[in-house]
C-alpha cells in the first residue's frame, strides 16, 4: 500500500506527499506553497524526484517556482490545456508516469469542468483529483461545461470502491451540512458527519475518503437517484436528466 503524508498549505490545502519504497524519494501533487514542503523534505532527510500538478489554480500550484529553485532538474507534470508555468512534461488520459522509486506507474484521468486542462492522478488505489470532487462535495464549474464536470464525475464512479479519494481542500463538513439538507435521512451520511467532526476536532484531515462512502454520502455522485431528485424537485427543480440535475445543485450549492 502506497505510503502518502499530508501537508497542510494555505487555509485550507492539503498537499499530498507520495513516498517512494524504501526510499528517501517523493513526489508532491499541488504544491500551494513551497515552505511546508521544503520543512518536511530536511526534517526527514528526503529529495524531491517530482511534482505533479491537478489543474492551474495559485492554491495548486503556487509552491512551484521556489521548489524548482532547490530542485532545478524535476520534472513538473500537468495537461498542457491549463498553461502552467514551470511545467515540463504534459500529460493526457493515455500517459503513464513512471518514478524509478514507485512500485507502478501512475495513470492518468482527463476530468475537465473545474478547469478545461484538470487531470487526476492514479497511484495503485489512491486518486488525487485537485478540485473536482471533494468529500460529500463537487468542485466549481469554471471553465468547463456542466456535461463535461458529469462526465468527470462518471469516470471517478467507475473506478474500484475501495479507491481512497485524496482532495485538495479540507471543505468536508461545509459539505456535509448542504448535503444533509438534501439528503437528511441518510444514515451514512450522519456516521460519516460524526466521523469528520472528531478527526478535526483532533486536527486531522478528513482525507483520504473511500469511493464507497462517497457513492453512499455524495449527493454530486448521486443526482439521479430518487431521493436526491425528489428533494432537488421539492427545490424547484423541474429537468429531467442527469447534468442539469447536477447542475441545479451545484447551484443550490453556491448559494446556500
Ligand atoms: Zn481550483
């Protein structure tokens, strides 16, 4: 089993640590800032083979420059749609990375909506997908269209339950909350809510999450299932197919 650290960056970042085997070596994915990185990497003796970008944004990428300062030859991965400064390889559904101290490659998924160029990344059973899904959450449709963020979404669906979802932000209980305004009798829902609310009680993350509790307490994974559009319709919602159903609820989202 793949060994990841978490970093916390900015408010609310995580930065993802992915450790070679029986190495000194790792890899980040987004890179907010370059601080807590480069702590982690002296306080434990480690070199940096690598930095592995989910989309454009300042809090995913803002790290990369100093990092690249102490580390001038690593290499710097993202798609090449989202124009990233300081990256040296692009990279689409169809590549594989591979790291001389990882065990396997890591596979690559092209999950636009968030941004056009988003992409998440697969190591064995961990996926790191920077802002597209989130905890009992979905990320903004920014630049992409709403058919192209349910597609994302459909494809993070497919892969094995027992995928842990490692997210950029820690906005779980923010989630939680909408969600149990959509979905309050769900009763996985309120053991995933207990959950949440003692590990950061404690300063811990709420990551990473199984793709099973999200597929039972995500109400962005679940839009057609009659509960959620029973209680999407009782908000006025009047479609009849999938995106625009996730669509109007991103929207009761924003505004609630
Ligand atoms: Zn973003």
């Amino acid at each position: 089993m793949a060994h990841i650290f978490t970093l916390n960056a900015l408010s609310d970042n995580y930065i993802w640590v992915l450790h070679g085997v029986n190495s000194s070596h790792v890899i980040v994915f987004d890179p907010s800032e370059a601080d807590p990185v480069l702590n982690y990497l002296q306080k434990n003796n480690l070199t940096l083979d690598g930095i592995l970008l989910t989309h454009k944004h300042w809090d995913h990428t803002g790290g990369v420059k100093t990092l690249l300062k102490h580390f001038p030859t690593i290499p710097v991965y993202a798609s090449k749609t989202d124009q990233v400064e300081g990256v040296t390889k692009f990279i689409s559904e169809s590549d594989e990375i591979v790291f001389e101290n990882l065990t396997s490659p890591i596979k690559i998924l092209d999950i636009p909506g968030h941004t056009l160029g988003h992409v998440a990344y697969i190591y064995e059973n961990a996926l790191f997908c920077g802002d597209t899904l989130f905890s009992v959450g979905m990320g903004k449709i920014f630049e992409g269209t709403p058919t192209q963020m349910y597609n994302a979404l459909a494809k993070i669906k497919k892969l094995p339950q027992e995928t842990l979802i490692y997210c950029a932000h820690e906005y779980t209980l923010a989630n939680i909350k909408f969600a149990q305004n959509i979905d309050p009798n769900n009763k996985t829902l309120e053991l995933r809510k207990s959950e949440v609310e003692n590990l950061r009680k404690n300063n811990l993350p709420s990551l990473p999450v199984s793709l099973n509790i999200e597929l039972k307490t995500n109400p962005f994974l679940r839009c057609e299932e009659p509960s959620i559009l029973a209680a999407l319709k009782n908000k006025g919602y009047t479609g009849n197919d999938p995106v625009s159903a996730l669509l109007f609820l991103r929207e009761l989202k924003n505004k609630f």
